[in-house]
C-alpha cells in the first residue's frame, strides 16, 4: 500500500453513493506534507516530460497543483467554473459534468495563460466518469498545447473515467485507484498498480 492509500485508509470516509470523503487531508482541509510527497511521486513518473504549465479545474484542484507545481518549477493555470468581470479578453471554454455535484458546467480559461508552446501537466483530486479532464483536454487542444500526462490523487476505478482517458492514449498516473468501496464497512479495496 502507498502512501496515499494508507492515508484514504486512515482518514477517507466511504459514504453511499459511491461516495469517498477525504476532505480532512485532500480536498477541504489539506495535508501539505502529503501534497508534496504527491508532487515528488508524479515529478518521478513523468521524468523525461517537458512540462512546462500544470492545469487543474476550480477548485479542488487548485491545492494539489500549487504544491506539484513546485516540483516542475513552472505555473499552475486553473479553468474557471465561471465567468467573471476580472476574466478579460478571449477565453477556452469547455463543458463538464461535474460526478460529486451532479452539475454541469463550463470551464474557462483565458487564452493568455495556454498557447501552442505550452506541455501540460492536468492535475486534479478525483477521477470519476472523466468529463473533467476530458474539458481540460479540449482546452489544452483548442489551445494548440500538447498534454504531456494526466495526475489524479484518487482515481474511481470502478467507473469508466480511467479507462475512457487511458484509451485516448494519454499518460494516466493515479496514485490511489479504488477497485471497491463498502459503505456499509468503510472497507476500500485498492488496484494494484505497478509504479
């Protein structure tokens, strides 16, 4: 067991739904110890990458991002769930469903933080049916950037996001991927993953 599925064991919560709480170290209050060991992990697995902007979405994200940017030494860009009067200029817009809230949104980002010399890292906390980061793709894509490889914290591997992004080729690293959750337990199995 790695160090992130030691701490969901700890710490995660397993509500009905499908529904996984880590928000005493991840996603409401934040383990800043355990982000950079996150940020140490995927500056391993994506060694030889020529990363050079990380790309989350509001808001969960935008933590991990901060933190694993440090170890790419280069910014952190977030797509906005909304518009506002300080986003000027043209933007990327995306649409995505968000799974935790049942919504659906669009994402923006102005056209200034993302061109064509741009190698993405996407980061983000959960992945779930994969809307999310299939948005952060069509950005990254109408942007004329290259996704270089995806970082997730906690992949649902039980839902089909994991292998919808694997199967457009991309460089997935999930560094927790749930095989099953029991609400009635709390008990959560892991996939074993070769890392």
């Amino acid at each position: 067991m790695n160090f992130l599925e030691e701490r969901i064991v700890k710490d995660g919560v397993v509500k009905e739904g499908d529904v996984l709480k880590v928000d005493a170290f991840l996603n409401h209050q934040m383990d800043i110890d355990l982000f950079n060991e996150m940020g140490k992990e995927w500056k391993r697995r994506f060694t030889g990458k020529n990363i050079n902007k990380i790309l989350t979405v509001e808001a969960s994200g935008i933590g991990i991002a901060c933190i694993v940017a440090q170890h790419f030494n280069c910014p952190v860009v977030f797509a906005k769930k909304s518009k506002s009067i300080n986003i000027d200029g043209e933007m990327y817009v995306a649409d995505v469903e968000s799974f935790t809230h049942k919504t659906k949104n669009q994402v923006i980002v102005s056209k200034k933080f993302l061109t064509e010399d741009d190698h993405v890292l996407l980061i983000d906390d959960f992945l779930a049916n994969g809307c999310a980061l299939q948005g952060l793709i069509q950005i990254v894509h109408a942007a004329g950037g290259t996704v270089e490889g995806i970082g997730i914290a906690v992949e649902k591997g039980f839902q089909t996001g994991g292998r919808i992004i694997r199967n457009l080729g991309y460089q997935l690293e999930s560094l927790a991927i749930v095989e099953s959750m029991n609400a009635e337990t709390g008990e959560i199995v892991f996939r074993q993953q070769n890392a």
